[in-house]
C-alpha cells in the first residue's frame, strides 16, 4: 500500500534536485544582473550628484562636524553647471567671479571642469604652512628641496642654506619657487609624500570634489588637477590669513638668508602679477588685493586673485587655461568689470 508514496515521493525529489540544478545554473547570471545594475544605478547617481549641486551638507555630511569647512561652501549660491554663460567674456577654458562678501556668483563658465591648475597649487601649500605657524623658526634646506626639471621656477636657495619660513613663503608666492615649496613640505611633514597627503585631506575638508594633488608646486600630472570652483574655496581659506594677504599684495620683496658657507644671501623677488606690476590695468572702480599666477603647457596661463570693488566688498576671481599671458589678463579683466554691473 505504501509503493505509490514512495514512488511520489521519489519523483518529488527527483524534481526538487532538478529546480535546485536550474536555480544553481542561474544563480552565477542574477548575481552578475544585480552587480550591473547597481553599478548603472552608482554612476547615474553620481552623474546626477554633479549635475545638480554642489551642497556641501549633502556631499560631504561628515565633514560638518568639523568646523573646519569655511561658509562660502554653505553660504555660497550654487553653481548651475548647465547654466550658459557670456562666451564674450573669456576665452578661457574656465572662470569664475564670486562675491566673497554677499556670497554671490557673479559670472562662471564650466566650474566644475577638472583642469590642471599649475602654480596655483601653492596657494594651498602656503594655507597648510600657515596652518602649522612658525613663520619665523629657520629652516635648513636638504638636498630634497633641489629642483632639477628645465624650466622650472625657483627661489634660488640652496641646501644647506638656512632661511626663515617667512622668507620661504614669500620665495613661494612671489617667484612661485618650486624649491621653497618642497622645503616648506618637509619642514611641515617631514616629506613631500606626506605633506602632499595633507593637501588632499584638507581639499576634502573644504568640499573640493573635483581636487586631487600629487607635488606640491604644480608642475603637470595627470592625477593632479582642480576646479574653478573648488579652486576659489582653498583660495578663500588661505585669505583668512593676514600674512597670506600680505604677501600676495607685495609687489616686490628682498628675501635674505644665510647661505651653506655661512655668507649672507639677498635676493629680489618681483610679484609674477601683472596688476601689481602695473603691467596692466585693472578697470575703473576695482582694486586688486593680490593673487597667484600659474603657468605650464599643458595648464596654459592661470590667476586666482582677491579684487575690491568701491563699495569694499570683496570678490574672488579666477581664471584657468588661458592660451597665453596676454588673453589671461584681457579674459580676467573682462570678467571683474562685471563686477561693477
């Protein structure tokens, strides 16, 4: 009485261990169906994240706790990438003028664009130097300091040489010395690869997204690059320094140390800005603070600097990728006239 049972039974099995065999088959094609879709759905929601705002409270939720994040990242409007801009204006591959006073965006053309900055990047070398303070201990310049690549800008010290940080930051920011830089790196790291690191935390702490650094002077590599955007908030933190502002405002500066034999070094570093040079101009009714210039073939010519308008509010502008000097200051003084429209 019991065979037919056990026959159903039997068959059963037989069709469990079948449908078992058929879910194994296609267990190894859902789970490569499920990994592509999330990824289709991380890039779609990053693409989005870009294109939409650049809202520090929602992008970076765990740096709020912080402190550290200056409130132009909170404060200031946002930036429509998708907006079109004056193509009359620049003919830079991107520019920006903020008001850094009333957090307002007077002109912006592709902000989010990762380009390379050159040597704008010292500007964020000199924030972290300031950062750490002791601008008048004295350094020992190492051989690691030594720049050896054609071309380069240099300060022009020499190791063994031993120079205030002070002296250091002006042979930075004023004849945008490579030099000073990495020696400014191990004075506050203790190496290049260390102090670099810092770069990039404190880009991630300021809500730079598009920023990534890999030297401290700015020469050209392809994982090293910035914003226009994000440009303007390292910008905007080093301006909290009075002593940033005021060597950025020097037009000229004698920088003294004493060298590895013992002797007495002088040397003069003029300001690479042609504002302050009286090279050019700047438009009736604005007055420029100071800035940084940068400049390699493949970054093209670049300024950020702090204008004033008559009113005294204060404006950050910045200009990346210009074909030469000239267009770079005929694109940026078109773009801080408007700041008096």
């Amino acid at each position: 009485m019991s065979t037919p049972n056990i026959a159903a039974g039997t068959i059963r099995s037989r069709r469990g261990r079948r449908r078992r065999r058929r879910r194994q088959r296609h267990l190894p094609i859902l789970l490569f169906l499920l990994i592509l879709f999330c990824l289709i759905g991380i890039a779609v929601f990053m693409l989005s994240g870009l294109k939409k705002s650049y809202s520090t409270s929602k992008r970076y939720p765990r740096f709020m706790k912080t402190g550290d994040l200056p409130l132009m990242t909170e404060d200031l409007a946002v930036i429509d990438p998708q907006e079109e801009y004056d193509a009359s204006v620049t003919s830079s591959e991107a520019g920006i003028v903020l008001n850094a006073t009333d957090k307002t965006v007077v002109y912006s053309k592709n902000p989010y664009e990762r380009l390379y900055p050159a040597s704008l990047t010292k500007v964020m070398t000199a924030l972290l130097v300031f950062e750490k303070g002791g601008l008048d201990e004295t350094v020992e310049v190492t051989k690691d300091a030594v720049i050896t690549e054609n071309g380069a800008s240099l300060a022009g010290i020499k190791p063994g040489d031993q120079i205030t940080v002070r002296e250091l930051l002006y042979g930075l920011l004023l004849p945008s010395g490579n030099d000073a830089a990495n020696a400014l790196a191990f004075y506050t790291s203790g190496s290049v690869d260390a102090f670099v690191g810092e770069m990039n935390r404190k880009a991630a702490l300021l809500g730079c997204a598009g920023t990534h650094f890999v030297n401290t002077n700015g020469l050209s590599d392809d994982q090293h690059y910035t914003t226009a955007y994000d440009f303007c908030l390292i910008f905007q933190k080093a301006l909290e320094y009075p002593e940033f502002r005021e060597i950025i405002s020097t037009r000229q500066h004698v920088g003294n140390w004493i060298s590895s034999d013992g002797t007495g070094m002088a040397k003069t570093w003029d300001n690479s800005n042609w504002y302050l040079t009286k090279k050019v101009a700047s438009p009736k009714g604005v007055t420029v603070i100071g800035g940084k210039t940068g400049t390699t073939r493949a970054a093209g010519s670049c300024l950020v600097m702090a204008s004033e308008n008559e009113e005294e509010k204060e404006f950050i502008s910045i200009v990346l990728k210009s074909e030469n000097h000239d267009t770079l200051y005929q694109n940026m003084t078109n773009m801080i006239g408007k700041i008096k429209e």
